[in-house]
C-alpha cells in the first residue's frame, strides 16, 4: 500500500514533507485532546493531532501541492474498535482545487490503497449533510429546533439528562454518529459534504450560502475515514474561530489552549486558495483487509506499544 500512496502522489506531482511531530501550540477543537510533552527546558510544548497547522505554513512560504503520511497522536478517550491514540494519517494539499474535486480525488485514493490491498474499487457518491439528515434521521438540520433535535436523538440509548444538556452541534454529531454515518458507504464510498457554518472547523464558508461550510468527510461501509476542507485563508476569521473554540472549553471547564500564532501569521501573509483532506490509513486497511478491528491492522496498538 505504500508504494501504491507513492505512486498516487508522485503522478499528481506532489511534493512530499516532513513537519513536526512536537509542536509549539495544540489545537483549540473541543473534541480534540493535545498530548502535552515535557522537554525538560520549561517550554510548553504537545505532540500533534495533525500536521496541518505546520503544513499550512508551508503552503504559504510558497511549497505548491504537498503531502505527508505520518504519525499523529490523540489522547483523552481515543481508544476503540475504531480507534487507537497513535495512528496514521495521510494528509495532502492541493492548490485551486475546490471542495468536490478534493472529494473525487479522496476516493480516488481510497481506491488505489484498496486495489493495492487486493480489494476492489468503489468509485464515489456524494450526500449534502442536510440531505443525510433529513434521510436517515427525520430531522433538517438547518431549519429544526433544538427541541425536535433532542427528541430524535432520545431513542439512542443515551440518558435524558446527557441529551438535556447537549449542544446542538452535539446533538447533530450523535445523529450523524448513531443514525446518519453508518448507512453511508456501502457500494460506494460516501462523501457527505456542505457542513453545517458551526461545525466548519477549519474550511471556509459556502460564498452561496453562508450557513454552510465547504467540508467534507469520506465514509466506507458506515466509518468515517477522511475529512476535508476547502481551506480557509483569512487570518482574523481563524483567530475568532480560536476563541469561540476557547470560550467553549471554558462553558466545559476544559483547558483553554493557545492558539497557533503562527498559523495566524501564515494566513495572514497569504494562503494559497486549497483544498486539504486527512486520511486514517489504518481505517483504510482495515477495510481493504477485512478486519473487524484497527488492532488487526497495527504492529503495536497501545496496549503493547
């Protein structure tokens, strides 16, 4: 499968980069839990859940299309059937290419790592996030209120209190985790695309429409396998974008993290329009193998790491 990953990026004429895997600011994402790492020098320093902050900066020091398979790490409760906190991701920028192209040429890799695994080809279909919803849940997620959220996401298993206490966004995450995810992907892969604006993270918004966001994620056989982005470029958006995740934290009493000044910096020197997207490779093999779990496609899970 690596030389297949090679092969795909070389033909494209992508570069491929190494970035940190020690970094001086964590993301700010709710959901996501930086590892802290003591150097012994007094700095404040974490392992990365992503190369893409350092990628990012690449791209606008003027690198063109790049990419990168490395090791990430995600701590907090990342451990599962589908999840271990040391994984591989298989990220990759490419320049002027918008949202759906990203999408097709996600699936495109998909497949060539699934050949080369000996399983077959897919091909893609494409699902907007609100169609899925309305689909396989009986919700809109753009013009229903909380209410009706709540009462559809009561039949799935959680206590009253918990779905009393949820977010929209969260009650949104468990529909799409519970109801939405695993109905996607099973002939083709799935991309679900046109996110809701409050869950773009780091993708810029739809110019059509500014309730939605210009992300997407890739599913094979009801998993979740990539996430992508047509990127957001402006500095002062990202930074408010930092602080709204902080001031979530703090409703959670979560740490607030800092944020990435030097990302900041970046985008404000210039990001190139792109798009980028991050692949599990060891979701992937799972499904090109026919594995049941990600501990059958990992050398050392970690639990015997």
């Amino acid at each position: 499968m690596r030389v297949a990953m090679q092969r795909f990026f070389n033909e494209r004429g992508l570069l491929e980069v190494e970035t940190p895997a020690v970094v001086g600011a964590p993301v700010t994402d709710l959901h996501l839990h930086a590892a802290g790492v003591d150097l012994g020098d007094g700095v404040a320093r974490w392992l990365h859940t992503s190369p893409e902050f350092a990628m990012k900066r690449l791209l606008a020091a003027g690198s063109g299309d790049i990419w990168q398979a490395c090791h990430v790490m995600r701590g907090g409760a990342e451990r599962g059937r589908l999840h271990n906190p040391e994984f591989t991701l298989v990220e990759w920028y490419r320049l002027g290419l918008p949202m759906a192209a990203m999408a097709a040429e996600t699936a495109a890799f998909v497949d060539v790592l699934s050949v080369a695994a000996g399983a077959p080809a897919r091909g893609l279909t494409t699902l907007r996030y609100r169609e899925a919803l309305q689909r396989h849940a009986g919700i809109d997620p753009l013009e229903d209120d909380d209410a009706r959220l709540r009462a559809a996401a009561a039949p799935l298993g959680l206590d009253a209190a918990t779905i009393g206490a949820a977010t929209r966004d969260e009650l949104l995450d468990l529909l799409v985790a519970l109801r939405v995810g695993p109905a996607l992907g099973h002939d083709q892969w799935c991309a679900l695309t046109h996110y809701p604006a409050s869950q773009a993270a780091l993708a810029r918004l739809d110019p059509d429409e500014r309730r939605l966001a210009l992300r997407f994620e890739l599913y094979g056989d009801g998993i979740e396998l990539a996430n992508g982005f047509e990127e957001l470029a402006d500095a002062r958006e990202q930074a408010e974008r930092f602080a709204a995740d902080n001031d979530a934290r703090a409703a959670r009493g979560l740490v607030q993290q800092p944020p990435d000044l030097r990302l900041l910096a970046a985008l404000d020197a210039g990001l190139p329009a792109c798009s980028g997207v991050a692949v599990g490779f060891d979701r992937v093999a799972m499904l090109a193998t026919g594995a049941s779990t990600i501990d059958e496609v990992l050398a050392f899970p970690v639990e015997r790491a």
